[in-house]
C-alpha cells in the first residue's frame, strides 16, 4: 500500500496535502483498494463549504457507494473534473490524478486532529 510520508490522513481514508495554504484532498490508496473499480465520483461545486467529518461527496464502486468526508472545514476553491469522465483515475492514481477538492480552510488547527502516514498505516494494518 501506498501511503505518502508527507501527507496527513483522516480515519474515514482521506488524505490531506498542504499547499500554500490550500487543502488538497482524495481517497487513500488503502481506501481505493478496499472500494473495487470506481465507476462514478461525485463532488461539490466550487464555492461550497464543507464542514470537518461531514460528508462532502460519493464514490461509487461496482461494489458500493460510500460517502467521502472531508478532513476539514473551509470552502471549495477547485474541483477535480477530470473524474467525471475518467473516476478509474482513484483507482490508478490516488495521490497524484486523482485528488479530488482544493479548498480554502476555516481552521488550520483542525490539521491537528489528522493522523500521520506511520499513524494511519498502524490503523489500517489493525482493520
């Protein structure tokens, strides 16, 4: 499994990049694994707000349906539209392709309550 060093991760398997204090966000290559192939993506429109641990989106797999949850709170400042025609990139991409918001965050702090790359490979080792 691939879990990048210098990315933060959530308990519901997203992960978190930092960039120029934006928030980039998507679904762990742990996450994409378990779901199957990705059939479909489905996200919120730039100028949405999304609140810490409250669903902001869906992915559907030819397995299920499971809701995303963002990692923290702020408003939708880029959405990743190349998953409308292309979602099989969560499965082949996770990290790089297949990021899936950029948002401007309310609170930094809430970075905080995200666990590290060896803290998150510790929770899905135990799964």
């Amino acid at each position: 499994m691939n879990t990048p060093k210098e990315l933060r991760y959530s308990e519901e398997h997203e992960w978190v990049k930092v960039e120029e204090g934006k928030i980039r966000i998507g679904i762990t290559d742990f996450a994409q694994s378990e779901l199957g192939d990705i059939v479909f993506v489905e996200l919120p429109e730039v100028g949405d707000e999304v609140t810490a641990d409250e669903p902001f989106g869906s992915v559907e797999s030819v397995k299920t349906v499971s809701e995303l949850y963002a990692p923290l709170s702020g408003k939708v400042v880029a959405v990743n539209e190349d998953l409308d025609d292309s979602p099989e990139f969560v499965n082949e991409s996770p990290y790089e392709k297949a990021w899936m918001i950029v948002i401007e965050p309310s609170d930094l702090s809430e970075l905080d309550n995200l666990m590290s790359a060896d803290e998150y490979e510790k929770m899905t080792s135990e799964e």
